[in-house]
C-alpha cells in the first residue's frame, strides 16, 4: 500500500483524541494507523491516579488491532489535543515496530519517516526468533 491518505489518518487520530480520559495531564491523545487488510485502528491515552498505570494512545490502538482481527500497520500518525501531529516517546515506538510492516510510515513533527528511522537497530520478534535457533 503506497497510497496513504495522511488526512484520514489524521482526522481518525483526531475522532480518537476526543475520547482521550486526561483529567490529570489534560493532554489528550490520539492514535490512527493504516493496517495492511486496509482497516484503520485507533486509540486514546487513558490516565489513571496512580500516574503509572496510565495507557498511552498506542497501546489502545494496538489493543483494537488485536481485537479487530490482528495484522501489520503499514502507517501512523498520533495527534494531540489540538490535533497538531506528535511523536510518539521511544516506548510506544517500540510497541508498534512489534506491529509495524516492514519500514511502517510514521508522520512526525519533522515529515513522514520510517519505523526504522525513528527507532534505529531496534530489538524486536525476530530477535527472538534467531535467538531460538
């Protein structure tokens, strides 16, 4: 899939951002990415008192890629609460290169780039996977 609609994706990020639960950050999040079967997933940060058991908007999006039938994301975009494109921090890149299609398009602050550019000689499955042989 080349041909990415960056405006739905970010339109879906902000639908999602919406539904963020922020009361204690007030720093609504939202996620939208492409999956290869063609669906657009979604998800929103949820905080929580006890500060650490907060879910970032990518783990709701990964939860409903997992729900809605699994498969790789092809790209993605997160937005926060004026809808201005963010980057995601260096764990939620990690949980989505475990997701992501081989060289998964992110839109940053700074253009669209590549997983593997936003989260260089990153450890993943098939580490794993050698590490079994």
């Amino acid at each position: 899939m080349t041909d990415i609609d960056w405006d739905e994706l970010r339109a879906a990020a902000t639908e999602a951002m919406k539904r963020a639960y922020a009361p204690y950050s007030r720093y609504k999040v939202g996620a939208a990415a492409l999956v290869s079967d063609g669906r657009v997933v979604t998800g929103c940060n949820v905080e929580n008192a006890s500060y650490g058991v907060g879910l970032c908007a990518e783990c709701g999006l990964v939860s409903e890629l997992q729900m809605s039938g699994g498969g790789q994301l092809v790209a993605f975009v997160c937005v926060n609460g004026h809808g201005d494109t963010i980057m995601p921090c260096g764990r939620c890149r990690q949980l989505l290169y475990e997701f992501a299609l081989p060289g998964m398009l992110l839109e940053t602050v700074s253009g669209i780039r590549t997983i593997d550019e936003v989260l260089p000689d990153a450890f993943g499955p098939r580490d794993l996977e050698e590490a079994g042989r």
